[in-house]
C-alpha cells in the first residue's frame, strides 16, 4: 500500500487490499493549530473499523472505538487558554499523527463573498487595502493562526480540504482576509489569548451556496432551495451558485471544529432579496448551528453604499432593512454599520481596518461580556409634537455628527407619502424633525438612498443605521 507520509494534512481514506483504513483527519487538524477554550473540543476522523483510537493533548488522553464504517470522534474535555507551544497526537495502535505548536484560545470562523475575501493585496479585482504596506510589515503575531480555504464547489460533502493553519506573518497575511485579520487582531490584543481564522469566503458568492440542506429544510419558504441542494449530483456543472454546494466543498469539512462564533461579510449579490433575506440568514444559521451543536454567535457587516448602475436608489435600503431586522429576530447576532467607511464608487472599499475593529467590538461585547460600545445608534421609537417629528435612539450616548455640521439624510412626509428633506436638530439621544413642506408629518425615513453616507454617530463614532418609521405602525 501506498501511504501519504505528510501528516498534518492527510486528506484521503487509502484502503489497502486487505481492508486496511489509514488514519487519517481532516485538514483542519495541521500543525499551527488553535483549539477552542472553555468548551468541549471535538478530534474526529477516520481509521480501521474496530480500531482503538487514542488522542492525547495537555494532560488529557482520551480513547474511542472506530465505527463499522471507520469514523471515530472524541470530544477532549474544555481546555484554558494557553500560548504554550503543545503536541496533539492522535494513533490507532498503527498509525500515529502529531500535530506540532498547537495553541489554545479563541477560534471564529470567517465567511462570507468578496469583501470578506479581500486580502491586503493580491487579487486583481481590487485596490489594496489601506495602508496595506505598512499594515503587511507588522503583521508578525506569532498568537494568531490563519486557515484559508480553498475555494471549491462540490455536490456532495467533502470530508477535507486542502488547506492547513499558518502562523501569522507579514509573507502570510499578504492574501488572507484583511476584515478578518483586523477582527482576530483586536480580539488578540484586547483578550491577550490565541486566536485562529477560519477563513472561508468566496468573492461574487450569494448566501444560498454556504447554507446547509437542513438548514433549508427548516425555514417554510426557501423548500425549492432545499429540494435543489438534494439534486446537485444530477447537474452537469457544479458551481459556486448551486445551493449547499460551497457548504459542501468549504464548511462542511470544518464541522464540528469547535468554533467560538462566526463573522460574516455577503449580500451584495443578494441585494434584491429584502425581506427574503432575513429568511435565507436563518436557514444558514439553523444549518450552522445544527450541525456545530450549539448556538453559536454571528455577527455581520452590512454591505456598504454603492452606485449598483441603474438600480433603483431605495433597493439597497430596504436590502439594509433586512440586515437590521435579523438581529431583531434571530438570536445572537449582531450587524456593524460601514456607511462612514464607504465608497461609492468601489464595490470593495479599501478600508477593512474598521469593519474588522467593529466585528471585534460586536463580539467584546455580546460574547465576551466587556464594556464597549459596540453598535451605532439604533431607531426606537417615533412620536409627534405639533408639526414635528421626534425620533429616539438606542445606543445613542453623546449622539453627533461626524463633520459638526446638523444631522444629514433625514425625509419626513405626510398621509400622502410624499418624502421631503427634512431639518434635523439633535436633543440628547433623540432627533427633531421638520420641514416647511410637510405641515402634519406622520412618517421618517433615514439614509433611504443607495449612495448614503450620513453623518449622524454616537460618541464612539458608531454610524447609525438607515430605517424608515411611521406614526401608524
């Protein structure tokens, strides 16, 4: 039998004529590895039926039986964080795999289209990331490990990748994902543990090809999608389009490695969705977290303005409408405004560094229970007092403007729906509306525009969020 001696990516069952099965794990098992903290840490593969399979690391040593069809999994109990450089060995008695320098700390997975993608330099279909030479020639975080998945579409569920961890470096990072650098680097930093980025996105990808089947199977209005994921084997050409096929070919492989959450940057190319949308993120949390055994956090960018050619300039906002409506109705997810980090003209804005910082912020303050401010100001609630409109928002301490000017991109309109641009006043954590042409206003709208870059913030220089209202709802 011919046996693949590299061991920290052993990536296919070789079965010898005696019905031998090698031991093998999937690739996300490497040298340079971080192991979650402070929750059961899943170590699963494949090796002869009926084998002992043995896994030992820091201290623990824990021994399963391989199934009749070779799969084992044992689950090490929950682990402290830990920079100590350590050994995993994983053997079935024949066989012996040691992964080398495995760390413990904090692992996310990082997914999601172009924008999450989108390396400091490198690609050819976008600028470099500002500052991207600078940023490059300090990267050296020896605490922060890198996966980057191989972008592959597939009809059936793959078991492993070709991908392994590296180490973070200047030569590294150079085409790994500058918002998920920018992420793991503030976690690294603020919570002083390692942190590994399981990097899996794929540019101009909508959200249907990273959603499991069963994650449509539980959401009433996405059942087509979940009848052609069930039919991909019968299609000539899988691509990065067809539902569950980038789940199957990138996420699957990584399940159950044990993650602390998600980050996500998509939509673009689902910007026609609105409210649909809200039902697509669903299914794909329901996927996820079905098939990872718990709930885990999810937290997202919602996607920038843009001209979008000859879009209607209210498609995007009710796009943005959606992303704000999951984090009302989905539990554990959080979304960061980028409108102040924009460029209109660019698809792919150069600046990462601040979505990266605000995904941070998002998980510093809902997972990890710190005192920050993590999220613009939010709408809350709408009342009239003689011919002007009050709004009042959440998360609005020290409420301003980025350029000290009064508070941009406000419409009101009467029962005739007629929008008109309104004047905007700031009274602590509310707003204060009029407008000569609009004598008994009943509605607000707020960034309704797919060009929109307000300038109203709150005292951490959090953007606030495009949302319409109306005295009737």
């Amino acid at each position: 039998m011919i046996r693949r001696i590299q061991i920290t990516i052993i990536a296919i069952i070789t079965v010898s004529s005696a019905g031998f099965a090698e031991l093998t794990l999937p690739s996300v098992f490497s040298d340079h590895m971080v192991l979650q903290r402070e929750q059961a840490v899943p170590v699963w593969g494949t090796a002869d039926p009926g084998a002992t399979v043995t896994v030992k690391f820091a201290g623990q040593t824990k021994t399963v039986t391989a199934g009749t069809d070779g799969k084992w999994r044992v689950d090490l109990s929950s682990l402290e964080a830990s920079s100590e450089s350590q050994v995993l060995t994983v053997s079935d008695g024949t066989d012996k795999a040691s992964f080398q320098d495995v760390l413990v700390g904090e692992v996310w997975l990082c997914s999601g289209q172009s924008n999450m993608q989108m390396p400091l330099i490198g690609e050819t279909w976008h600028q470099p990331c500002e500052n991207a030479p600078t940023e490059i020639s300090s990267a050296n975080y020896p605490q922060i490990r890198l996966f980057n998945t191989p972008r592959v579409a597939s009809a059936v569920p793959e078991e492993t990748t070709d991908g392994k961890w590296k180490i973070c470096t200047p030569e590294t990072i150079k085409t790994f994902s500058a918002v998920a650098y920018y992420f793991g680097r503030k976690l690294h930093r603020d919570l002083n543990v390692p942190v590994g980025l399981l990097l899996s996105a794929w540019a101009g990808t909508h959200i249907e090809p990273w959603t499991p089947p069963c994650g449509f199977e539980s959401v009433d209005t996405l059942q087509n999608f979940y009848q052609k994921s069930q039919n991909l084997s019968a299609l000539p050409k899988i691509d990065q389009k067809a539902p569950s096929s980038l789940y199957n070919g990138m996420l699957h492989a990584h399940i159950p490695f044990a993650i602390r959450g998600a980050i996500w940057y998509q939509g673009e190319s689902n910007r026609y969705d609105g409210m649909l949308y809200v039902d697509k993120t669903r299914a794909l949390l329901n996927g996820w977290r079905t098939l990872w055994g718990y709930e885990i956090p999810f937290y997202f960018v919602q996607i920038a303005p843009f001209q979008y050619g000859n879009d209607d300039p209210s498609i995007l906002p009710v796009f943005w409408e959606a992303q704000a409506e999951i984090v009302k109705t989905i539990p554990k997810t959080g979304m960061t405004v980028i409108t102040d980090c924009s460029e209109t003209n660019n698809l792919h804005p150069t600046d990462k560094k601040d979505p990266g910082i605000r995904l941070a912020l998002l998980a510093e303050a809902n997972t990890y229970g710190m005192d920050v401010i993590s999220t613009g100001p939010v709408f809350q609630s709408l009342e009239i007092k003689k011919d002007k409109l009050i709004v009042t928002f959440s998360s609005a301490k020290g409420l301003a403007t980025r350029n000290g000017k009064a508070p941009d991109w406000f419409e009101i309109a009467g029962k005739d729906g007629v929008f008109k641009p309104a004047t905007a006043e700031i009274d602590g954590t509310s707003i204060i509306l009029s407008s000569p042409n609009v004598a008994n206003p009943v509605a607000v709208r707020f960034a309704w525009n797919k060009l929109a870059e307000p300038n109203l913030m709150n005292s951490a220089g959090l953007p606030a969020s495009a949302f319409r209202a109306s005295l009737a709802e």
